[in-house]
C-alpha cells in the first residue's frame, strides 16, 4: 500500500465546541499522522475558492458563510492509503447515516455542521494542500 497524503480541516461547529484534541486523537488512533496543521479565520475567499465545486448547489452560500464564522484546523495527514482511509474515519456526510465510530457519528451536528473535511481524490488532496500549505511546512 501506498503512503499517501489527505488534506483535512476541522470545522467551525467542531472548534467552537473545543474539540480539537478530540479529533486528532481518532485521527492518530486510526494509524493517520498529522504531518501539518495550523489554526487559521478562513475568509469568504478561500472558502468560495475551496468549496468551488460546490458552486451550484443550493446549499453553497451557507456552506461558504459557515466555513469563514469561526476557526479551522486545516492539516496534512499521511499514511498508507490515507485518503481512502480518512474518508472512512470521518464517517458519512450526513451524521445520521455515519458509522458507529467514526467522526461525524462521535461528534456532528448536522449535514452542514458535519465537524470535518477530507480530500475525496489524489488530485484534490494535491490541491487542497497547495491552497494551505508550502512544501517546508509539511514535516513527515
Ligand atoms: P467534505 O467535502 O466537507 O469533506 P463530503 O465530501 O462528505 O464533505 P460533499 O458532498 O463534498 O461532502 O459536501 C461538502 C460539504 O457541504 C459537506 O461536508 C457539508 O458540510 C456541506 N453539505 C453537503 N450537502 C449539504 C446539504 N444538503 N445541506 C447543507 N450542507 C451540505
Ligand atoms: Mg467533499
């Protein structure tokens, strides 16, 4: 298997109830390392910019709107088959439908307000990284 890197944040609805070390410990117990991490305001920009895909759907003003109301957590994670992984300890979109477990399950409130964000391909996690992180801020 190979070592890969995801892009993660930790949501507004998830700093705002200080559950930072909460997350990363089940991101840490599932075998994922965070090899970058930083707090940051997101603005409206960087956020229009990173849900861009998302620019279509209804729910993108308040997705944008939510991303930028409070602090993030943006991080690197490595590990083997980390993306695919991430995605699977992170639980569903939508927690009423996340496994048992997982991080949406454990600890979000809603669709919206669903606590954390992972890359879902090799090419996004490339570069949703970039958007966050330089190269020497990643320490493996
Ligand atoms: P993310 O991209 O944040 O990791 P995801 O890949 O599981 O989540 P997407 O379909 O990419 O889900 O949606 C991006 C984000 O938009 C979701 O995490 C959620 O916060 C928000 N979202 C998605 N669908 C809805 C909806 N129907 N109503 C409100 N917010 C939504
Ligand atoms: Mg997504």
């Amino acid at each position: 298997m190979a070592t890969e890197r995801t892009f993660s944040i930790i949501k507004p609805d998830a700093t705002r109830r200080n559950l930072t070390g909460a997350i990363n410990a089940v991101i840490e117990k599932a075998g994922l390392r965070i090899v970058a991490q930083r707090r940051i305001l997101m603005t409206q920009a960087e956020a229009k910019i990173f849900y861009a895909v998302h620019k279509e759907r209804p729910f993108y003003g308040e997705l944008v709107e939510m991303m930028s109301s409070a602090p993030v957590v943006v991080q690197v994670l490595e590990g083997d088959n980390a993306i695919a992984k991430y995605r699977e300890v992170m639980g569903a979109t939508n927690p009423a439908n996340a496994a048992e477990g997982t991080i949406r399950k454990s600890f979000a409130l809603s669709m919206g307000e669903n606590s954390v964000h992972g890359s879902d391909s090799p090419d996004n996690a490339a570069a949703e990284i970039a958007q966050f992180f330089c190269g020497n801020d990643i320490v493996g």
